[in-house]
C-alpha cells in the first residue's frame, strides 16, 4: 500500500510521462520532438514574442522539479536547470 506522498508523485508523475515519453494521438511525445537537437537549434528564437525550445524546456524541468519538492514537503526553491551549465548550454 501507498503512502499518501507516493500517490501524490504517482499522480504527477503518469501525466508528465503521458506527455514527455509516450506517443499521444497524432502528435510526436515532447522527447521524441527534440530527439537530435543541437543547442544551437534549441536557442532559436521563431519570432518576436515567442519562446526558443531551451526556454519552454527549462519551464517545463523548473515547474517539474517545484511539484517533485511540493511532494517532497520540502521548503526549497526548484533550480532552473540548464541556465548556467550543463545540457544544452555546455554544447554551445
């Protein structure tokens, strides 16, 4: 049996792999879509008022990791991986 935690993790963690990991309908899952993609590719910006990848990838991990520590009943901030260093960054 589970802890009221583990369920809480289980219920974030089977969308976020729903979503990141699995192939959905019509759509390619958000790891296949960046399969192979260079960080010179992920910092392309399309347009004025967009977003490059590298910033909706950094979202996307920040927000994961501030459910993870919510889960966790931990009172520390979530990092924003990947802004310094590390991932695509280091392969500038």
């Amino acid at each position: 049996m589970s802890t009221p935690a583990q369920q809480i993790a289980h219920d974030i963690a089977r969308p976020l792999h729903h979503y990141f990991a699995e192939r959905h309908g019509a759509f390619l899952n958000f790891a296949a879509a960046t399969d192979g993609l260079t960080a010179e590719q992920a910092l392309q910006v399309p347009r004025e008022k967009f977003n490059s990848i590298w910033r909706v990838v950094n979202h996307v991990c920040f927000w994961v990791e501030a459910a993870a520590l919510v889960v966790q009943d931990s009172d520390a901030n979530p990092q924003t991986p990947g802004l310094q260093t590390g991932g695509w960054y280091d392969e500038r």
